[in-house]
C-alpha cells in the first residue's frame, strides 16, 4: 500500500462516471493510497448530486460527459448543498467553452484523463487543502483565452453598456432616446462611442458582441 501523506485523516471521495471501466479504474487508484477512502460511485450526474448531499464527500472526481444530468449541471447542484466539497472535473477534452462553464460552474480543477496515476493523486490531496490543478493541455486553453484580444466590452461606460444591451435588443434611436429620457443626438453620440470602443463598423456587429458576451442574460 502506497501512502505518501502523515495525515493520518483519510480523504473521502465519490467518484461519478457513467463507464465501469472508468470506475473499475479509479477504484483501483484510490486502493493504492491508504490516505484516500472511496466512499461511494455514481453512474450519471444525479446520482453523483444525491450522493453528495447524503455522504459530503471531500473530493469528487467527476467526468462531465454524464447522463441523467450532466457533469456540469451536477456540478453546479453540488456546490450548491455542499459548498465545501472539492471538485476535479475530468474530461477527454480541453475545449475552451467547456473549461471556462465547468470552472463557472464551481469544480476546483480540470484534469484531462490521460493524467498518471501519481498526478491525479497529486490532484486529489491539492482539492482537499483547496488548491487547484490543472492539465497542461487545459493550461494552455485558459492561457489562450487570457491572451486573446479583448472585444472591448470591458471598457464601455455603464450607460453605453446600457445602451449597447439595447440595440442587442432591437431598439431603435427613437426608443433609447425615450427609455434614457435624453434626446436623439445624445444616443447617436453613445452609439458612435460604442463602435468605436468595440471596433465595429455597424449595430449589427456591436449586437453580434453583446450576445457573445452574454450580455443580455
């Protein structure tokens, strides 16, 4: 038996993912390690949600491609009821939407599953003291987004972002004017502001952008 901790408390973990060959090789991992205690499985989101609000697990590890409910989804429920439960998404892929929404969503660090068993063990001990780890491969998709030119939206002032969120929303000159109780000339001025903070030529694209960065929800 493996133990590479002398904290003699063991780490309880759940681990959700709707393949048995997955689970089968979890298990085995966690049995290497007398500092981890594999308390419980689950094959789809909701029952790795239901688990979690019977058992309070230390660490989940999740896969997100779950049925019933999604990783994701489940993420966000578990968070909710048991706030202090650390979660390690693991996925096949480092898709640059998928990592920001599982991040959003609440798990504590992305591991791609090619990772070795002593890295994800590494991973497990670093979720219960609360610090995050990530893949290399999911590294560079977070890299990448922070490299990547900004739309601009950042720098709008309050009322241009109402403004913008307005045109996103059909409004017309007229109807802004009226809904900001300030003249015509006035919303034209902010709009000619907008595109050219968001480096646009038109509305349309300044909409496309304010969709995009969610701006509506």
């Amino acid at each position: 038996m493996v133990n590479k901790m002398n904290d003699t408390k063991k780490i309880r973990i759940l681990v959700a993912d709707d393949h048995a060959i997955t689970r089968d090789g979890l298990r085995t991992l966690i049995s290497l390690y007398d500092d981890f205690d594999l308390i419980s499985e689950a094959a789809n989101g909701k029952e790795a949600v239901d688990l979690c609000r019977e058992l309070c697990p230390d660490v989940v590890l999740m896969d997100l491609e779950m049925p019933v409910l999604g990783g994701i989804e489940a993420i966000k429920e578990i968070k909710k009821h048991n706030p202090e439960t650390k979660i390690i998404a693991l996925s096949s892929f480092a898709d640059n939407k998928l990592v920001k929404d599982t991040i959003k969503a609440g798990a504590l660090s992305y591991i791609i599953k090619n990772v070795s068993t002593c890295e994800l063990a590494g991973c497990i001990r670093d979720a219960r003291n609360g610090k995050s780890c990530f893949s290399p491969e999911v590294t560079a998709v977070m890299v990448s987004e922070i490299n990547s030119p900004s739309s601009g939206v950042s720098v709008l002032t309050e009322k241009e972002r109402d403004i913008l969120i307005m045109i996103a929303g059909g409004y017309s000159n007229k109807a802004i004017a009226k809904e900001l109780f300030v003249s015509d000339n006035t919303v034209k001025f902010h709009i000619s502001n907008i595109l050219s903070k968001l480096g646009v030529a038109n509305r349309a694209q300044a909409a496309a952008i304010a969709v995009k960065e969610n701006l509506l929800d």
